[in-house]
C-alpha cells in the first residue's frame, strides 16, 4: 500500500479460499472460490466482466474447519463496489460490499448458528 493512500476497509479481511457460487441478475450462476472475506464484504473472480454497482446474489460455504462444528451455508445479496482491471486473458477480480444475508438450513448446530448470526448482525 502507498504510503499516503487511506485504508478504507472498515472490517477485518480474512484470506479466505470458500467455493462460492455467484449468480448475476438476469445471467446464469458462476462457481469460483473467494479471495477474501469480511463480514460486509468479499472478494472473489470472475470469468465476465460485471460494472460496479451491479446487484449479485452469493452462496458461500465456511467449511468445518472454520466454524470448528459443521459445515455453514450463508446466502447473500451484493453489490459490486470495485472491478479490477484484468490483463488478458485473466479473471476479473471483484469486490462486492455484502446487503443483506441468510444462514442456510443445515445439519449444523443451532446454537452455533445463532451465535453467528448474532455477531454478523452486530457488526452490521
């Protein structure tokens, strides 16, 4: 980072490797796997280019070695805040900044999902 450049980030960023499947409005899904993960945002790539502001609806999966119980599903709307400019031929890097979400019914236990959705909501 520049010296003079300002941290913008308002939450801590995990490096994270989650699958993620993302879908689009009005386009198809795309599987991929995050880069990073914070609780108001994500960042992940792409093989399309998408325009900042554009409205996207992702799956994660945190695998059990995260959530040290079972695995956890959240679901997510989204909306594109940065695209980064791909050299050719590569993915498009994203960053969407994370609106609204949803745990997804599992086998994982309830009171660990409670608790997470708890602390999500506060840091919100």
């Amino acid at each position: 980072m520049q010296p003079n450049s300002q941290e913008r980030r308002m939450m801590r960023r995990f490096d994270m490797r989650l699958p993620a499947i993302v879908r689009l409005q009005g386009a198809s899904e795309f599987h991929t796997e995050t880069q990073n993960v914070s609780a108001r945002g994500v960042f992940f790539y792409l093989d399309r280019a998408v325009e900042a502001g554009t409205k996207l609806e992702v799956t994660l999966t945190f695998p059990p070695h995260v959530t040290l119980t079972d695995a956890v599903r959240v679901r997510f709307t989204a909306r594109v805040i940065r695209v980064e400019n791909p050299l050719p031929s590569a993915r498009i890097g994203t960053a969407a900044m994370i609106e609204d979400y949803e745990f997804l019914r599992s086998n994982g236990s309830p009171d660990f999902l409670a608790a997470l959705q708890k602390e999500w909501k506060a840091s919100n």
